[in-house]
C-alpha cells in the first residue's frame, strides 16, 4: 500500500514539474510576440549584466509597493554612456513603467523606484547606450493584484498634499563624484483600476506622466511614466555636483478614461521644487 502512494506521488510530481516549467517559459511569450517587436522592432537586444543588473524580489510582500533597483556597471562619460533605461512588466494591463533619460551629468545611471505588479510576471529593464546598443536584464517577480490594490481611506488628505515634493541627500555631497540623492512625491498615482473604499466606485486614473530633474539647468534625470509606478513616488539616482548650484525637479500629470489607452487623456498641474546644493 505504501508503495503504492509512494509510485502514485513519484507520477504526480513528474506531471506537475514540466506543467511548471511550461507555464514559465510562457511568460515569455508578452515578450516574444508583442513588447519586442513594440519597442524595439527591428533591433538587437543583448541579455547581459555586464552593462545593467535589475534587482528585484522573487515574491513580493506588497504587489503595489514591489521594490526595483537598477544597478549599472558602467560611469556615464561623455564619450560612453546609458542614454535611456526603459522598465516594462511584461502581463501588467499596461505594461510600460517608465522610461528614464540619463546624460554624463547623472555620474551613474543607477535607479531605484517601487512600482506595481499585477500577476506573476518578468520585469525587464532595457539599457540603450549613446551609441544605440542596447543591454537588458529581466527578473521574475511573483506578485498579485498590484494594479488594483483599493485606494486607501486618506484619498482626500492625499489630494490636499498633491504635487509636494522633496529632495533627501542622507549620504552626503560629494564634490564631482556621483552623489545619491532621492526624490519623494506625494501624488495617489491612481491607476484606474483601484476602488475607493468609501465610496465604493472606480476611481479614474491619474498620474504623474513627466518627470524634469536638473542640476544648474543641467538635465540629470528626465523620465516618462505611467500607472505602474506606485503612489507617493519614491526615486533614488545620482547627480555630480562639480558646483554650488540648485537642484530642480519638475513634475505633471495627467487623467486618462481607461487604464490601458492613452488616446482618451486631460492634461493635469504641473509642480517645481528646487533645493540649494553648497559643496
């Protein structure tokens, strides 16, 4: 009798393994069949960490709070540098995160932000260097539900605070070496697929689409974005303050009818903090 659940267990978990490895590689199939051909139609893609090495959890505690770092392995020159990082989660409704803009001012390209994720999928982040190779490095992130986590009760207090913003610096400048600074947001980033607990109904999606950050009108970080990133938006990147200056970030947003077009959209406010850098 023994035996025989023993051999019965042993079948079963034959059957059971190649499912799973099966539903694995079908995760690639976003990839293969739309967001390739999408974004870089045409273009070879080198999977490699040698340029770019994205981290990220294997299970996520919160799906709408999934932290992403963004570690490169190069300096951004003015002769070699990451141009543009673009982060996609391949099954969320609508896939494109952000896409990032960096130049020599930035000293490192490096990024870490938290976003959504909405079903066991691969997220990938997309390096293209000035000279238009192009680098990536994927994880995959077992998450659910990230996209329509319910709005939380203190939905109006997050609107009265709509659009402050806040520069943090806890390392410290370094004078013309890369310096780490952070950028806090207060914005719901509503990804219009959440309910509102109190009221019960959808709430449309609004969010913030651009973002500006320079030092002395320097561009170090310009960023296009979407519902993915998760609300009161947190960045963390660098800058090289070879000066005293000011460091500038410019921020709007928008509303958009559906969570997956973009054709149907009202242009929101935009909003502007600076922070004084002394050297």
């Amino acid at each position: 009798m023994l035996f025989k659940i023993f051999f019965r267990s042993s079948i079963l978990a034959l059957l059971v393994v190649p499912a799973l490895l099966h539903a694995e590689t079908q995760n690639e199939n976003e990839w293969d069949n739309t967001l390739k051909n999408q974004y870089f139609s045409g273009k070879s893609i080198e999977e490699s960490t040698n340029i770019i090495e994205l981290d990220a959890p294997v299970r996520a505690e919160d799906p709408a709070l999934v932290p992403l770092k963004i570690n490169t392995k190069i300096k951004q020159t003015d002769s070699s540098y990451i141009k543009k990082i673009l982060v996609l989660v391949d099954k969320n409704p609508f896939p494109f995160v952000g896409e990032f803009e960096f130049s020599p001012h930035s000293g490192k390209a490096d990024l870490a932000l938290r976003i959504r994720v909405n079903t066991y999928s691969y997220i990938r982040a997309i390096a293209e260097m000035n000279d238009g190779k192009l680098y990536m490095s994927k994880k995959y992130v077992k998450a659910s539900g990230g996209c329509s986590a319910p709005v939380g009760a203190d939905l109006d207090a997050a609107m009265q605070r709509l659009g402050k913003m806040k520069f943090r610096l806890d390392d410290g400048i370094k004078t013309k070496e890369p310096t780490l600074v952070q950028l806090l947001i207060s914005h719901p980033n509503l990804s219009g697929m959440q309910m509102d607990q109190v009221s019960r109904f959808i709430k449309k999606s609004h969010f913030v689409e651009q973002m500006k950050v320079s030092f002395n009108d320097k561009p170090i970080l310009i960023a296009k974005t979407d519902i993915a990133i998760s609300s009161d938006p947190n960045l963390r990147f660098y800058f090289v303050p070879d000066e005293a200056g000011i460091l500038k970030a410019e921020i709007s947003d928008t509303s958009c009818e559906s969570p997956t077009a973009r054709d149907v959209c009202k242009k929101g406010s935009t909003y502007t903090e600076t922070f004084a850098i002394n050297p």
